[in-house]
C-alpha cells in the first residue's frame, strides 16, 4: 500500500535528492520547508550548494506545467507534493510560533486527510521525532545513506590454514587463493581486495604470517618488511603494520585510515607522506588539511595570511611533524620547526575551504579529521586528485564535531563502504591506543 512521506527540512539539506529515495510513494514538502531552505541558499558551504540543488529540481517539476500543489508524477512512480497547511494548528502548536511546530501541523493535516494510508514525517532532529510521536504520529530518521558503523568494513581479517600454506608463503612470498584451503568468501569472489589477512596455522597457533589479498592476480601478497621504520616510526601493532603497507603502496591511490585517538593514524599518515616526498621523491610534496568547521565558510577575523589562519586549526599536524623531525628543546630555542619543510617546498598546508574548482598532481595528499565531511564533501574532495596523486582519509566517526553528519552517515565510513573491493584502494581500522597507557584507558572509558 503506497504511503504518504512528509520530508522535514533537515532531509533535503542533507540529501538534496532525498524525494527520489521513496520509490512509489507520495512525497510531500510542506511549505514551510521551501522557507527555511530559502534561507541558506546564499551561503558558500555545502548547505548552501543543496539548498540551492533542492530549490533547482522543484523549479524543473514546476517547468513541466504541472501543478506541484496538487502533485507532480515523478519518473520512480511516486508523486511529489508541495503541501499548505489548510487549517489552524492543533491547540498544542500553538503555544510556539516555530517553523518545526508547522510542518508537524502540515503532516497531521495529512495524516488526517488520508487515513486509509499510512501517514510518515521524515527528519533527521530527534526532538522532532519525539514531539511526532507525542502526537501520534509515526515519524522516522531519514536512513538511504546510512551505514551501521559497529559493522563498518575493518580492511583486515583471520584465516585458519594448513601449515603447508603458511610455510609456502615465507619460501615463495606470495600465496596462491586457492593454497588457502578455505571456502569462506568476502565481496562475491575470495577476499575484498587489499585485504590484509593473518594467517594462522590450525594446528599450531603461534607459527603466523602477515599477507594482503591481491585481488586482480588472485594470491595473498606479502606485507612489506618496516624493520628501520619510516622516518624513525615503526609499527608496534599488526594493523599499524597493514596500515604502513597501504600508505607506502603507490599503486593504491585511496586510503582510509579509521581509529580512536592516539591509535596512530595522523602520525603513520605524515610518516609515510614524508618518505615518499623527501627521501623516495615519488611525489612533488605532501599535501595535509583538514577541516575548519565549518565547512566552507571563510577562515575567519583572525589576522595574517592564509598559513597564519590555518594555525591553531593545524597545530596537532604541525607537532606530528615535528615529532617525526626529532627536534629537541634546543632545537626549537633555535627557531627550528615545521616550518623548515615548508620553506623546502616539501609541505603545503591547504584549507579545504578552497578546494573545489583545483586539480591536484603529483602530490600525497592527507585530509585528517575526515569524520566532519559530508558524503559529498569527499566527493568533492576526491574528485579533485590529479595524476599520480594520492589521498588519505582519516578519522574517528564517534568524534564528529559537524552537527549535519554523524557516526553512521559521514564522508569518511562512506568512503570506507563504496570502496571497499577496489583495487586502487585500502582500508585500515586501528583498534589499539598508542599513545600512552593514560591515553588509551581514557579512549575506552570515557
């Protein structure tokens, strides 16, 4: 039975395609909706881009001649509503003069119009939510894009095997995907590509190797051997060691890097960024952003120049590097510091703020804090990648700082779901705290 969907203005701000995720069904916007989205349409940031998006597709319904107050036919056989409110507002709304308390009288007014269907508000505000079903009507979260990040894509696995297999591994250093001896399958055919796989003797636990799944030549490859480290950093955990493996991989352009803090992921990132710039010259520079929330706006009053501005936003790269450059108290006394590679050209500091538009060759590039983009911000963001260029997202999704995305619907763990199986590329999810016992307890506890 075909239902009655009536969309909050949150929805269409974040998906501004959200009326064509409803198959059949009757979608209906009230009015004031088109308000509240009129008043972010001026604005440079990504809200602005959808509500100027929303208010485009509605002029094109508009354009066909048909009338939107009385339903306009969409190509998924569903129908499309722009929606007035025809009568007062029940006595409860009324005490508030508010937009939400307006588009809850439009779906009441709905509900009761049609009641041989079922009646659902759309919106992503909880409160909303709770007043809805106060009311008795049935309201739901908006979920086409959600992913369940409890069961989020970890790029790393075990795999119980005969010890033929794991000794064949070390004296041929690679593995066949059919020496395994094992049915289980991920991702349609074997393991999802670039995979990392622990290998486990079933009879003897403790004899082991560390391998990657190739999947375009179908074998288990080795993990590249890190005994001097990078830049002075070695892994002291076997996702550290995968993620290592990925970061200095030139044939996979796209890497995503999820953990809590201090699992390692800014430091390994900046680590191998350095030693394929400085010392292996494979790329032009290591670029490094991240978000200055919020996104999209302008960086601010503060004074200075772009670098200057970009400061205190940028101050944990900056210690990073500077950690990696083993510079010592003296050494800062001396004026030395982050800015020595800047000045070499070796590192640029970059505001997403001013990314659209660009093309970026030939650089590594790192955007941290990734968890506070929106699906389409990271599209933008990856679309901008040039030749030879490599990226690098990471993140934690339980720290979100933007109030429009959260653990299950951020730029970051989409990324992470739509590629993973890619041959071009990885994922790594840290799970252990390096950065101090106090660090770690305090990552866990709190």
């Amino acid at each position: 039975m075909r239902k009655n969907f009536v969309l909050d203005t949150n929805v269409l701000l974040h998906d501004p395609r959200a009326m064509f995720h409803f198959s059949d069904n009757d979608v209906i916007i009230p009015i004031y909706v088109l308000e509240e989205i009129d008043h972010f349409k001026k604005e440079l940031s990504e809200l602005g881009r959808n509500a100027r998006e929303v208010a485009r597709r509605l002029d094109e319904f508009r354009k066909t001649g048909a009338s939107l107050s009385e339903g306009v036919a969409m190509e998924n056989g569903g129908r499309l509503t722009v929606a007035l409110a025809t009568r007062a507002l029940p006595d409860v709304l009324k005490t508030t003069q508010s937009q939400d308390n307006a588009i809850l009288g439009v779906a009441l007014e709905v509900r009761d119009r049609n009641k041989e269907r079922a009646t659902v508000l759309v919106t992503k505000d909880v409160n909303l939510r709770i007043r809805a079903d106060a009311l008795g009507l049935k309201a739901e979260e908006y979920y086409a894009d959600k992913i369940d990040v409890e069961e989020l894509y970890s790029g790393n696995g075990e795999v119980e095997v005969a010890a033929a297999a794991v000794d064949q591994f070390y004296q041929e250093g690679s593995l066949p995907l059919d020496a395994l001896g094992v049915t289980r399958t991920e991702g349609g055919n074997g393991f999802y590509a670039n995979q990392y796989l622990l290998l486990r003797d079933r009879e003897n636990p403790s004899h082991t190797a560390l391998g990657r799944f190739d999947g375009p030549n179908k074998k288990i490859a080795p993990v590249k051997k890190l005994r001097d480290g990078v830049w002075g950093i070695r892994p002291r955990n076997k996702e550290q060691h995968y993620a290592l493996d990925l970061l200095l991989n030139d044939d996979i352009k796209l890497v995503t890097l999820v953990g809590k803090a201090g699992t390692g992921k800014t430091l390994l990132a900046i680590a191998a960024g350095l030693q394929k710039c400085v010392e292996e010259g494979v790329y032009q520079k290591l670029l490094v952003s991240r978000p200055i929330f919020p996104l999209g706006k302008d960086i601010g009053f503060l004074p200075g120049d772009i670098e200057e501005k970009l400061n205190p936003w940028m101050q944990p790269i900056y210690d990073n590097v500077e950690l990696l450059l083993g510079m010592s108290k003296q050494d800062k006394k001396e004026g030395r510091s982050h800015q020595e590679l800047i000045d070499l050209g070796y590192i640029e500091i970059e505001p997403l703020t001013y990314i659209r538009g660009r093309s970026i060759p030939n650089q590594y590039m790192i955007v941290d804090e990734a968890q506070n983009l929106t699906p389409h911000e990271v599209k933008t963001i990856i679309t901008r990648v040039g030749e030879n260029t490599k990226i690098i997202l990471t993140g934690d999704p339980y720290q979100i700082d933007n109030p429009y995305v959260d653990a299950s619907n951020n730029g970051l763990t989409t990324v992470v779901e739509r590629f993973k199986g890619e041959a071009i590329a990885g994922h790594v999810s840290l799970v252990k705290g390096e950065r101090s016992p106090l660090a770690e307890l305090a990552a866990n506890i709190l």
